[in-house]
C-alpha cells in the first residue's frame, strides 16, 4: 500500500482508470500514513471527507465516465483556505476554533473535480514567515535531514506544512499560498515542485487575507506534470473576487511538450549576490547549459530594481497585514481575552491572540501609514514597486522566460534561530516576481554535499503559466526527480 502512496497524481489516475486498485484504497493507503505521521505538517485530519470522495471517485470510475485528472486523488489544504464545516485556523491562537460557514474557491474547485480532501496542512501564522516555525500549533518538520550531522531542517515558509507533506508522501498534492514566495521556497527545500500562477488567475474568496495585494493560491506536487494539472482546476474567473481575472484558462497540460526551441531564456545579473550558495551558482550555470542543448538562447539581462525587493515587500506586506488584521479584535468572532474594560479587552485580545511575527509586522504596518509616514514610506514604496514591475516588462519585451535560484541557500537547521532580518533574505529571490504579480515555478534540480534540495525557478510573463510550465518540465527531465533521490521518505 505504501508503493501507492509514490506514484505521481497521472499514474494515480491511469491506475484507477485500469482498476489496478480502488481510490478507497489509495485513500485509505495516505490516510494511514497522515493518522501516524511525525513531520506535524497536518493539523486537522479530515478522512471522513476523503473517503466519502473516494467512494465517490470509484463508482464514477465504474461507470466509465468522462476524464478527470483529481477524482479520487489525496491532496491537503493550507489552513490559510476556508473549508466549509471544517475548521481553519491559519495556524493562529486568534482562529484557534474558528470553523467557517463557507468554502474558499479554490477548495471548492479542488473538491467539486472529485479530490479527496485528508486534512488541513500546517503553516506559519497568518501565511508571515519562511520556515514554518511560527505557527500556533508547533513548528514543522522536512523530511530531508543534513547529511553530515544528521540535523533536522525546516521545510521553508509559509506553506511549510504543504511542501513537507507532499515531500512525505503524505499527500499527492497541496494547496498553498504564495505572497512573496511561500509556496515557491518550501517547495524548494522540500524537493518538491511549487507553482505560482499570475496575480488574479486564482480567486482569493475565502482565503484569510495577509497583504491583498500579493496573495495568490499556489499548488505543490512531486512533478511539474502534476502542478499543470492541479493548477488548471483551481484557475480561472470568480464574480466573488474584484481582482479575478476574466482571461480564459487553458489546458495547461496540453502545452507540456518539452520543445523549448528557440525561447530566450534570461539570466539577471542582479540575481548573483552575496550569500548566494556556490552549489546553487553551479546549478544554476549547468542547467542554462542544458536549456542550450535543448534548443533555447540564454542571454544575460538586468532588472537594476532588484536590489530594492525585500524593503519594498516587507513595507508593502506590513501595511496591509495592518490593516487585513485588523478585524481581529475580539467582538465579533475568534479569541476573546477576558478583560474588565472594552479597551483592555481589545488590547488583551491582540496581545495574546497573535504570535511574536505577526504582531512585528502589524505595528510595522501601522507605522508605515501613519499619517507621519505614510509618504515616507508606503507611498514611495508603492512607486518602487511600480518600477519593479516595469524591468519586468521590459526585459520581457526581448526574452520568454527568465531563470533564476529558488532560494539563496539549502533548508537550515529546525534548531537553528536566524534573526528575523535573516529570515527576510530568504525571500530574495522569489519577492520580485510576486512584486510584479508574475507566475513562476520552482524545480528541484539536485542535491547539495549535505544531501538537502537544491532548486531554480522559472518566471514567465504575465498568464504564461503554461509556457514556464513547460520549460520546467524539461528542467525536471534533465535533472531528474529530486524527491525519488529521498530514500528516508
């Protein structure tokens, strides 16, 4: 049962397809694993609806119905998405027994194409942080290890829950959520792929807000293949959200066809900085070399606005978590701190009702729009975006796609307690394109001498997941897949 539990979301289906074995029995094979697993990447277990999907799956598959790709497949949910009946939390004291009347669109997308939903996967509070350790509900585990001393790592942030369990074999695929890089970074600590699309491409209904602006549902899965799939169910146009983008979604699969001839690939300057992991400059050379054998041009371009990313999203970010956050105050619904006065209970209720991160980032938030501050620093930050936006756009009047390192290092030790400036810098390199509302993509592409993932990701032009899809996928074919190197998984 366990070897179920490794085949990827298109041998899961063309296994039911033949009747090799039940989705009952692929369910039931995940939910074993998901009822004893130590990486705590699950914090609501949800098997009853899985296997009431499952059933479901099979007597469609009995009667020979049409083709679709999820029915019957094991997927968790980031506990940023709101379920209906079904508790979320996103991670927090403050939502600790919120269970919510209505379904977020993406999981109801994810559910109405047959997926059985196992649980809701752990997470950083409120989606802030890039390790998962700042989640109410303790701090989750990789299932990669350091080689050399046997230490246990993070798994990346926010979706951290999402990545490690799709890295476990816990699940086939997850949804996670992407604001400046969560979904990319843990996948790539975590081995896995995680794809981003364009800004507006997925319906935000639903999902707890952290900064509106930059939030976009992602997916993590074991191959790019895979996240086509996952991605081409949850996209596409939702009257309930304003920023919902009316362009029509295509069959994203059908474009995964490994011909990259004569696509420009561009390489930004910029990108090689301090701190940089000389493995991952050695990757990053090699797999240019192999897109060239495959028939793409590598160019060297700028986007000279680089360097402004991080201060820029972490001000952007701030300011409207200071605002999104705001609701949370006790009287209508959530944790409500005891208290004698209206006053105190407000104070009390937002003092222990949010962790440490979180509460930095709102009086952060809060000071950037104060009426003292608010030109100083969110206005100018807003223009720099801007700027941001536009190297983006004039470097994709000259090239196709652009290449660059998921992350700047491999995963850190779970013990180890990086500065939250640090921590910051691990976004580096998947800030910019969430900055400019960009799909992106992170593969794996090997190993580092202490045996953890190594990635790069692809960024493509706006509502081009299909082409970055495609050209990560002759990444993956080239380096291989990362996860299938994980013996201890």
């Amino acid at each position: 049962m366990n070897e179920l539990r490794k085949l990827s979301i298109t041998e899961m289906h063309d296994g039911l397809k033949r009747k090799d074995f039940s989705a009952v029995e692929l369910v039931e094979a995940h939910i074993n694993a998901v009822e004893s697993e130590k990486l705590n990447a699950f914090v609501t277990q949800t098997p009853e609806i899985a296997i009431e999907a499952a059933k479901a799956a099979d007597e469609h598959f009995s009667k020979q119905k049409g083709d679709i790709p999820l029915m019957g497949i094991p997927v968790g949910v980031k506990d940023l998405f709101c379920t209906k009946g079904t508790k979320t939390t996103a991670c927090s004291k403050m939502l600790e027994n919120f269970v919510p009347t209505y379904e977020s669109t993406v999981s109801d997308l994810l559910l109405k194409s047959g997926a059985a939903m196992l649980g809701k996967l752990n997470m950083d509070e409120f989606a802030m942080g890039s390790a998962n350790t700042n989640s109410y509900f303790g701090p989750v585990e990789n299932v990669w290890v350091r080689k050399s001393d046997g230490e246990k790592v993070v798994p990346g942030g926010s979706s951290g829950g999402s990545a490690a369990s799709v890295a476990g074999f816990l699940c086939a695929g997850a949804l996670g959520s992407d604001t400046g890089g969560s979904v990319r970074q843990p996948a790539a600590y975590c081995g896995v792929v995680g794809a981003k699309p364009t800004y507006g491409r997925c319906s935000r209904f639903g999902m707890i807000a952290f900064a509106s602006s930059l939030d976009q549902a992602g997916v993590i899965t074991r191959s790019v293949s895979d996240s086509a799939l996952m991605l081409e169910t949850i996209c596409g146009y939702d009257s309930k959200d304003s920023t919902s983008s009316k362009r029509p979604v295509p069959k994203f699969s059908n474009f995964i066809n490994g011909n990259i001839k004569g696509k420009r690939i561009g390489i930004p300057k910029e990108y090689r900085m301090d701190g940089i992991s000389e493995e991952i400059v050695h990757h990053w050379e090699k797999v240019s070399s192999d897109l060239k054998e495959n028939g793409a041009e590598v160019v060297d371009i700028t986007l000279p606005h680089t360097k402004c990313a991080i201060p820029v999203y972490y001000l952007i970010c701030s300011a409207e978590v200071s605002s999104n956050l705001a609701r949370y105050d006790g009287v209508r619904y959530g944790f409500r701190a005891d208290a004698d006065t209206l006053e105190e209970m407000y104070s009390l209720t937002r003092a222990e009702g949010f962790g440490k991160e979180v509460k930095r980032r709102i009086l952060i938030g809060a000071y950037a729009l104060s009426s003292g501050h608010y030109n100083e620093y969110y206005e100018k930050a807003q223009c720099i975006r801007a700027l941001i936006r536009n190297d983006f756009i004039k470097a994709f009047e000259k090239i196709d796609y652009i290449l660059v390192p998921s992350a700047p290092t491999e995963a850190f030790g779970l013990n180890e307690k990086p500065d939250p400036l640090i921590m910051c810098i691990n976004d580096v390199f998947t800030v910019p394109a969430s900055l400019a509302g960009l799909p992106a993509i992170s593969v794996p592409v090997g190993l580092s001498n202490e045996g953890l993932p190594l990635a790069l990701q692809v960024i493509g032009n706006y509502y081009d997941e299909a082409g970055i899809l495609n050209v990560a996928n002759v990444i993956e074919q080239n380096c291989g897949r990362v996860i299938e190197l994980n013996v201890s998984a």
